[in-house]
C-alpha cells in the first residue's frame, strides 16, 4: 500500500510500525448486522441532546407555572371534587403538557445532530412544534368539550415557546465556546484534489462555532500535486481512504468538489464505512448556492441538483421594504439625542463639518451620497496618496488600522460604528437598506466581473460582509460573501444578519 505524509514542508513516507494494518472494512454495499455496527464516531452530541431534554422540561413546567399563576381563569373546564381540584387538572397540566412538548419537540426532529449547533433549523423545529401543541390542544379540548381558558392556553404555549427557545439559544451559546477551545467537534478528513479542499479547508476554519475541524487532507491526484508545499494539515495519499481517516482518527470524511472522475467512487465510499460510525459529507462545487434555492429531482436513478433563479421579488421583498422605512424611521426619532450629542463631539474634537457624504454606487449603478458622521480630518483625501504603500486592504478599498488621519472621537465612533447611524437617512430615502452589501466609492468606476453583481440589489447599512469579520477579511472573502448574500437572498436572512450585527458591533472585532 502506497502512501504518503505531509506534516510541514517535504512529503515522506510514514515510518513502518510493524503493526498489521487495520481490517479492511466491507466494500461489498451489503448492509451490516444493526447487531453489530460499531459505535458512532461523532459523540459530543450525546451529553448534549441529554441536556436539551432537561432544557425543554423546565422551560416547558416553567411556562406552565407562568400560565396558571399569571391568568384569571387557570382553572376552567375541571370541576371540584371534595373540594379540591380533579386530579386530572394535575396529571394534564404538570405532566401531559410538559412531555407533550418534549414528544413533539422529538417528532419535529428538534434534538437530531444535524440541526444541532448551527444555523437556524433548530429554532425552526422549536416554532413548528409551537404550533403542533396549539393545534393538539385546541383538538384534544373540542374533543372532550373542555371549556379551557383560551389566556392559560395562550399564556403557557407562548411562553413555553419563548423559554425553550431562549434557554436553547443560551446553550448554543455555550456549546460555541466550548468548540472555541477545541472540544465538541467533528474531525474531518477532506478527501478532493488540493485547490478544492484548501478552499473548504479556508471556509469551515473561519466558522469555528460549525464545529468542523479538518484534520487532514487526502489528495486524489497524487502526492505529486503537493510536494514541495507547506500545506495546513498534513496531507496524504493512498488508495485506501478508509485506512487513512482511522490513523488520522476522523469521525467525518468530506468529499470536495468531484474527488474522482470515476463514476460511482462516491457510492463504494459510502459503502466502506457502513457499520464504520463515521459520517460522509460532500461539498459539491456549488459551494455558494444556498439550500432553498437547490433541488435534487431523481431521473432514472439519477439525482439531478436544479438550481432556481435568486428571487429578489414578492411578498418578502416588499416587507423588506417596509422594515426598512419603519425601522429607519423609528430609529431616527430613537436615537435623535445620541445623534445631538454626537454631532457636538465631532464639534468640539475637531475643525470640519459634522457629516462626511461621499458618492457611492447603489442599486443597477445608480449614484447617491452616502451619509455618515466625519471621522477624519478634513484633509484626509489629501494625505491618502502619501498613505498608500500602507494600505492594508487587498481590494478597492483603502484600510489601515492605525490610520493617522482618523480623529480621537473618530476612533471610538468607528469601533462602536456609531459613525454609520446616519445612514438611516439614506434608508429612509430608498437609496440603502438596512442589511445588503456595502457601498463602494463611486470614484472607483466601473465595477467588472463578478463585482458588478453586487448591484443587483441596495446596499445595506450591515451585511453578510460585516458580521463575518468586517475589515479583518481580505478582499475576495468580502466579495464572495456579497455576493452568496445577492445569490441567496432571503428575508430570514436579513433578520439573522442583523442580529449577528449586534454582537459583531459589541466585539468590535475588524472596526477600523
């Protein structure tokens, strides 16, 4: 057996052990024994579905509690016994209930692994099962002609959804840091050729809170493909990938982009490590089209992945547009007296006028001033040219951390990005929205290639770009989170972005 290490500059061959290899695992596609699969190999979800379980309980006896102390009627549609209530007000109330969401929270998939940890299928699990409880109980009193109290029913559901939601969110939180600090991850073995799994390497190492860490990379091409580089996990080549992801200890093998030219590699791999516990993931070359827009429609046997046009149009468009003139115009009349005293900082700190409008390109390449409150001083466009072999940024814009020409009040307004505020003006006028990609300099001209894409809907105040790192990104990481942003628009989206600006405001992490 052929194979070959990378562990810093210079491919080697692995020391020989004198260890028999490890069984070959069965390459037939015949299922194994449910008797005598191995254990799984990604456990860190076990502990953590357990605590989920207990979660939901309390939050849902705590609704519970909050239902029948907080209402006027708690008590309708069960009779007194001896004085007393009917034990079954009890049995439904601290019990039924309670477990009841615990089962439909199971039903709806709320404690699977895959939705565990990241993004916002959870919590759409948590809502679903809202609805299935509302619908159960309304079903379930009709039946029985139970008068209950329509403000217990509506009091305990909401809050029992609030608080599950809520404690889940504070235990993702926490989960978060333990993945900060290595604990709770997937150890992932990316199998492609190396341009390929370098990018997926580059994209799942910047989202830690995934819980993804490659640990090593398996080249397809050969090791020819890498010798002489100094590559960021070692790198390996063999004909036996099984092998490798045991030395290595990968409980998750991702393929990237077609791994083989062969047809039905894909198949014997899934084959090998059936019974193995560990999980296969591939990452297809359309690595910047997001779910909703991507179908798979079988054809003979054949899946065929249909990718739909980005809609940016409709009903969620049109509430895109009202959020952003409410909101904008609320959060004028809000912060009206953070903006006065503001204004009088920029005063006092320095000569110049309060606000900085410079032309930018918005939507379709139409112009418009973009306002924000002066954080340099007024020769700042002057001294640039001096500054320009201390330019940091990549891109067309012109970034520098310690940037002399940004004023002491202009510093503190840039970490808590305060001097952004008045572009709700710019909101409120149609010209920006609240979240979209950022305004480029019109002085920059004509934007080419997939640049020019970005036009294709308005700039927003905070973005995909923004929350992902801000000025900390190079230049092609900020286009191409654009730009997945313009691909796969979403209304949802827009909501989770602007949360995510909250605490990437609080971080200041790449504000300068």
């Amino acid at each position: 057996m052929a194979e070959t290490i990378q562990t810093g500059h210079q491919l080697s061959k692995p020391e020989d052990t004198g260890k028999e290899p490890p069984e070959e695992l069965s390459t037939n596609g015949v299922i194994r024994s449910a008797w005598k699969r191995h254990a799984q190999a990604v456990n860190w979800h076990h502990s953590y579905r357990v605590a989920l379980v207990f979660a939901d309980l309390f939050a849902a006896l705590s609704a519970t509690a909050i239902a029948v102390w907080f209402t006027d009627t708690p008590y309708a549609g069960f009779e007194e016994i001896d004085g007393s209530l009917d034990p079954m007000y009890y049995i439904l109330t601290w019990i039924g209930i309670p477990l009841g969401w615990i089962l439909i929270l199971w039903g709806n998939s709320a404690y699977d692994r895959r939705y565990l940890g990241f993004g916002t299928d959870e919590f759409k699990r948590v809502v679903r099962s809202s609805f299935i409880m509302l619908g159960l109980v309304s079903f379930l009193a009709l039946s029985f002609k139970t008068d209950v109290s329509r403000a217990t029913v509506a009091v305990g559901l909401l809050a029992a959804a609030l608080l599950i939601a809520g404690i889940r969110w504070i235990l993702r939180a926490l989960l978060y840091q333990a993945r900060a600090r290595g604990r709770a991850v997937q150890r992932v073995l990316l199998i492609g050729s190396y341009p390929e799994t370098l990018e997926v390497y580059r994209v799942i190492t910047r989202s830690p809170s995934a819980g993804l860490k490659p640990i090593a990379i398996y080249v397809t091409e050969g090791a020819s493909a890498v010798r002489g580089l100094d590559t960021p996990v070692p790198v390996y080549a063999s004909s036996d990938i099984v092998s490798v992801a045991e030395r290595v200890k990968a409980d998750t093998l991702a393929v990237c982009g077609r791994a083989s030219t062969k047809p039905g590699d894909l198949r014997r791999l899934a084959w090998q490590l059936e019974g193995s516990g560990r999980d296969l993931m591939v990452a297809p070359q359309l690595t910047d089209i997001a779910g909703p827009r991507v179908h798979i429609r079988p054809v003979e046997g054949l899946p065929l992945l249909h990718v739909e046009e980005p809609t940016i149009s409709g009903m969620s468009w049109l509430a895109k547009n009202i959020l952003d003139f409410t909101a904008s115009l609320l959060g004028l009349i809000v912060i009206s007296p953070l903006l006065l005293v503001t204004a009088l900082l920029i005063k006092l700190d320095s000569p110049g006028p309060v606000f900085f409008r410079q032309p930018r390109v918005g939507r379709e390449g139409e112009t418009f001033l973009c306002w924000k409150f002066r954080t340099m001083y007024i020769d700042a466009e002057e001294r640039q040219a001096a500054l320009m072999m201390e330019n940091e940024s990549d891109g067309l814009l012109f970034k520098m951390k310690d940037d002399p020409r940004i004023t002491r009040i202009g510093k503190f307004l840039r970490r808590t990005s305060i001097d952004e505020l008045p572009q709700l003006i710019n909101v409120l006028k149609g010209e920006m929205s609240l979240v979209g990609p950022r305004p480029l300099p019109a002085e920059n001209g004509d934007f080419l290639g997939d640049v020019r894409r970005r036009l294709l809907v308005r700039p927003g105040i905070t973005g995909l770009w923004q929350v992902s790192g801000r000025s900390d990104l190079s230049w092609d990481d900020a286009v191409r989170l654009d730009l997945y942003y313009v691909d796969n628009w979403s209304l949802t989206t827009d909501l989770q972005i602007l949360l995510r600006t909250v605490s990437a405001v609080m971080k200041s992490k790449g504000a300068y």
